[in-house]
C-alpha cells in the first residue's frame, strides 16, 4: 500500500497556474465506547468506538489559487466572517505546514456550513475537522497524483483529521469506526487514525436510530482540550482505562452477535463513567443538569415497562442521545413526544441515525 505519510514537496516557480475548488460534506458521529484523556500529539489514552450520524453534517468547499505574493486568506461560516472559527482554522492550517507546505503558496477561501445549530450537543468538531480533512487530502490527491487507493484516501484523511479533533478521525467512515490501540479487536493496533468497523456486523444493529434531545442549548462549560487535561492526574485514570478497554472488546463481540441486552449496558455505562469522571476530577464539573437525570430515569423506567430496545448516550454535556431501533421508531416517538420532549429546551429534538460516512461534492 501506498505510504500514506510520504513527504509532500512545496510548488515549483513554474507550476503558477494551480487553481480549483474542492467541496465535502462530512457527518458527526456519536461515540459508545469513550475516550477521555490524550497524550503526545492527539492521541488517545484509550480507544474509541462510535456511530457514524447522518443528518448532523458539515460541509466544506475550499477554493485555491497559487501566488507568488503573500497568501490570501477567508473563511466564512455560514456565509459570515467569524474571527473565533477562523482562527482556530487557520491554526490547524499552519499546524500542517510540515505535512503540506505548498498551503503557504496558495491563497485560500475556506467556506463551511452545518445542518444542525452550533450549540445543539452534537460534536461539531468532529463533522468540520473531518469535512475540512477530506478536502485537504483531496488537495494533495489531485495536485501530486497521490492516494488513489480509497483505503489510503481515508486513512490519510482520518489522521490529518484526527490532528485537528481527534473524533474528527472517527466521522471519516461510515457506520462504526474505531479509534486507538487495542490488541484483542481486529485491526485496531494503530492510535493515529481511525478505522471502520463494519464487516460481519448483526443486521439489527445497522438500524439504528439517534433522537438527540437538546435539554441545554448553551455553549459547553467545559472545553475538551480541559476535560481531557484532567485525566492527566485522575485518581482513576487506570481503572478508567481498563474499563474502556475491556467495554470495547465486549461491545466488539456483541455488535456481531447481536445481544440487545449488552450493548445497553456497556452503551450505558460509557457514558455514566464519563460524567464520573468529570464529576471526581480535580476541578471537579457536573455537566448533566436536572432535566437530564430525568430522562434517564424515564428511559429506564420505559424500557423495564416495554423490553423495547432502548437505551441512552451522552457526551460531555447535558443533552442526550437516545438510542433505538427503525423497528420501534412508531412507539419510541410516541414516548418521547409524552414524556421527553416537554423536558427539552424549547422542546427541541434532532432526529439522525447510523450514517453512510462522508460525501464529495461535485
């Protein structure tokens, strides 16, 4: 195979005629076994699995123009200018001067937009780093006749991502990915990209179903770069550690076989671990709020009542992804509309599901 991390050599003078554009739409994804904590240069303490979304995407268009002067530079979000989005934009850009240095020879008009509100508890880093990856190394593919192979395109792709967020580097692929090290799960052995995990997966699986109730609409209290920090000199960093890997095996072995029962407690219990950990950290932070805990209970106290497949996820934030099945989706939203959405904030619900991965643009 193609060696993904080759050196990519600057414009020549007389290459002054490089222009084109360059479009992705690339979704968010929901993680069911979390990551929490990172070393060296975005690397995961331990590995990751999550579901690729759907209808929660970003899209991304970069046009680009050789000069001999110096480079132009735009972004737009949305069709405005935003100082806070560009510069962490084009920090990342310049971070990659020694993976693509010919980006400092070109003038660059980024322009990204989302499907879903900014401040909707959906990762949007993910969906934009991994949008904006994609054009990049679609860059590189066209401008040096490079990763025509599809698997070295997306390998590529998921590691440039990852650079800029790493979930990012979960949402280049559809369906269920992988991130980080872990000898006992096929092919996840290598923590700087990320890998689909799709084959010989239980039908019942592929129809999944991801209500995601929007229970606070505000901006995060706290940002990842802290959450992950904390982890550093965490009283249960080890323990954590082992839990997550040994969830990641199980939730493996049972995506294949099918048990509905498992995967709702391993799914579950990612994602209380996760606001343990926030909540016995040193700051210590309680991102759930009232209305949260409230779902939860309603969803357990439904599923005991129906044995419906049901069950919940969370991120680092109050609002929650409901997790169902297509087959169920009549009764599910019956219930939600009785009981969760008048817990919602402004009775807001995003409906998404498992998604077909990222999608160029022409």
């Amino acid at each position: 195979m193609e060696n993904i991390f080759e050196h990519i050599c600057s414009f020549e003078p007389q290459q002054n005629d490089i222009q084109g554009e360059v479009t992705w739409k690339s979704p968010s994804n929901i993680a069911l076994i979390k990551y929490w904590g990172k070393y060296g240069q975005q690397l995961p303490r331990n590995a990751s699995l999550s579901m690729t979304l759907t209808e929660a995407y970003t899209q991304t268009s970069i046009t680009y123009a050789y000069t001999k002067n110096q480079a132009q530079r735009v972004f737009l979000f949305e069709g405005q200018e935003s100082k806070s989005f560009a510069k962490r934009i084009w920090r990342f850009i310049d971070s990659l001067e020694r993976f693509y240095p010919f980006l400092q020879q070109l003038d660059l008009k980024i322009e990204s937009s989302n499907s879903f509100p900014h401040s909707a508890g959906i990762a949007s880093s993910a969906s934009a780093m991994s949008a904006l990856a994609l054009c990049l190394v679609d860059m590189e593919r066209s401008l040096f006749n490079r990763l025509k192979n599809e698997e070295s395109f997306f390998k590529k792709a998921s590691y440039i991502a990852r650079l800029g967020s790493g979930s990012a580097s979960r949402s280049i692929f559809k369906g269920f990915s992988i991130w980080g090290e872990n000898m006992k799960v096929n092919r996840a052995t290598d923590n700087r990209f990320a890998i689909g995990f799709n084959e010989d997966i239980h039908p019942f699986y592929k129809g999944l179903k991801d209500a995601i109730l929007i229970v606070d609409e505000g901006e995060k209290q706290v940002s990842s770069s802290l959450g992950h920090s904390l982890m550093d000199c965490h009283p249960f960093v080890e323990n954590r550690l082992v839990q997550a890997n040994d969830h990641l095996i199980d939730l493996a072995r049972v995506l294949k076989t099918g048990k509905k029962d498992s995967f709702i407690k391993i799914v579950e219990a990612e994602a209380t671990s996760l606001h343990a950990l926030m909540m016995s950290s040193e700051p210590w932070f309680i991102l759930m709020k009232p209305a949260t805990i409230t779902i939860l209970e309603k969803v357990r106290t439904y599923r005991d009542a129906t044995k419906k497949f049901i069950c919940f996820t969370l991120d680092a934030g109050p609002n929650v992804h409901l997790l169902y099945h297509s087959s169920d989706e009549k009764e599910i939203m019956e219930f939600i509309d009785a009981e969760l959405k008048p817990l919602c904030s402004q009775e807001k619900i995003l409906y998404d599901g498992m998604g077909k991965g990222p999608q160029k643009i022409k």
